[in-house]
C-alpha cells in the first residue's frame, strides 16, 4: 500500500502542476478550479490512502457506491473531512440513498429528475432530516450525442424557469462529458458549456452557475483552458499504468 500510496502522491503533483499550467496559459488564477478524484473503480482503502496524499473531493456514479465509500470511511475520524458527489446517471427509487450524503448531485439530466429529487427533498426538510436544498449542477449535452444523458441546449433554456421555481434544490452550476479521444470536439463542447453559462446567466437575475464541472483524464488541460471550475479526474489519479503526460 506504501508504494501505492508513493505512486499517487507523486501523480496529484504532476496533476497538479499540470493544472496550475492549463490556468495560467488562459490567464486564469491558480485556485480558479477545483480537482476531483473520480474513486469509482477502487475500494475505500485506496480513496484513504488519496486523502492521505491530499484529495479532498471525490466523485462516484453510482448510489450504492457512494454510500459504500462514505460508510466505510465514517470511523475513521482521524482523517481529514472530504466530500463525494454523485457524478452518474440517478434513478428515481435511488435518490434517497443520495440526498444529503451527496455534496453536490452533479448529475441531473433532466426536468422530471430535477423535480423528483426536489420532492424528495422537501419532504426530508418537513421531516427535519435535511435542512438545506440539496445542491445540484444541470447535466448538459452540450455534444449532442445521443449516448450521452443530460438536458439539450435547447430544452434547458426551455426548463429553466420551471426548474428554478423548485425548492428542494439549489442550482450551482453545470456539468458536461466531451467526447473522448477528440480533442478539437471536447475543446467545442467546454466552449459551448461556458457560452450557454453566459448566456443563462445573462437572461436570469441572480441564476448562479459558478461551476463548469468539465474535462476528464483526457482533456482536463483543455477544460481548464476553457472554464472548467472543476474537474473530474478517475484513471489519472488512480490507475499507475494511466500515461501522466
Ligand atoms: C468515470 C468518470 C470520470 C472520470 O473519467 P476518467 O477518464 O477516468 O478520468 C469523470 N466523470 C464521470 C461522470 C465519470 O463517470
């Protein structure tokens, strides 16, 4: 575990280096965004030793695995506080699992999702088990692959009021997936990420979307170029053989 543990501090410095690189080329300050780790492909022995390297934000895509993680790390209270988000598709009856575990549910990739947590959610504020709106990022398409979930452009403009007018939720910002081993098209889809941001945010009074939750072991030099506020890294950060650069 020694030797694991080695291999992923020296890889967050690399990581590390790698972003402070991304921002300043785009005249971005150094805090300007936050790193991720993606743990769903290892056990909770290796998310500790990547708090014990420095990660303090980690992602899951799947309910029960997020749960999993998190339970298995509520004993140990000498480590420092971290937090998972859901970053995966979310199904309606597994929402519970979720809500108020989850910092951020980064993936809600559609009105009637958006809606059912939001009832959920406000039903566990009645009932005093929750006392905040659940924070969520919008999942958006901004590709336009049709394997890929999230609200189109075009139906989140449509949405927006309505999604705005739920309770249950706080709207922080918004997530996307460019698509892979294409740099020029993942480039077009951060871009078109940060413009629809501006545009929204433009045309809704007080709409706060400060997270740009984009780019992934293959592209997060380029998200940072184009606005990402936080990305979300998994093979990179974890797996020894990921090439570093
Ligand atoms: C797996 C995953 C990532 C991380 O992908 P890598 O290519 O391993 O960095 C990021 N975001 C989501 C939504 C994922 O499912």
């Amino acid at each position: 575990m020694d030797e694991y543990e080695d291999a992923l501090r020296e890889r967050r410095y690399a990581i590390l280096s790698r972003m402070d690189r991304a921002l300043q080329r785009s005249g971005r300050p150094r805090k300007a965004a936050q790193l991720m780790a993606v743990s769903k492909t290892v056990d909770p022995v290796k998310v500790e030793a990547a708090i014990r390297v420095g990660y303090r934000v980690f992602g899951e895509n799947r309910p029960q695995e997020l749960v999993r993680k998190m339970n298995a790390l509520a004993p140990r209270q000498e480590l420092p506080q971290v937090r998972f988000d859901m970053i995966g598709n979310l199904q309606k009856n597994k929402i519970n699992a979720v809500l108020g575990r989850a910092a951020y549910i980064q993936s809600i990739s559609s009105e009637s999702i958006a809606r059912a947590v939001s009832v959920r959610v406000e039903r566990e504020i009645a009932a005093r088990h929750m006392i905040e709106p659940q924070p969520v990022l919008l999942e958006v398409n901004v590709s336009g692959e049709t394997s890929k979930a999230g609200f189109a452009p075009e139906e989140l403009r449509a949405s927006m009021d309505r999604l705005r007018s739920l309770c249950g939720i706080r709207i922080a910002g918004m997530m996307t997936m460019a698509p892979r081993a294409q740099p020029t098209l993942a480039r077009a889809t951060f871009r078109g990420l940060r413009e629809l941001r501006d545009e929204l945010v433009k045309a809704y009074d007080g709409l706060d979307l400060s997270v740009l939750s984009c780019g992934m072991s293959e592209d997060f030099e380029i998200a940072l170029e184009e606005g990402a506020t936080l990305i979300r890294l998994g093979r990179v950060v974890f797996d020894p053989s990921f090439e570093l650069e």
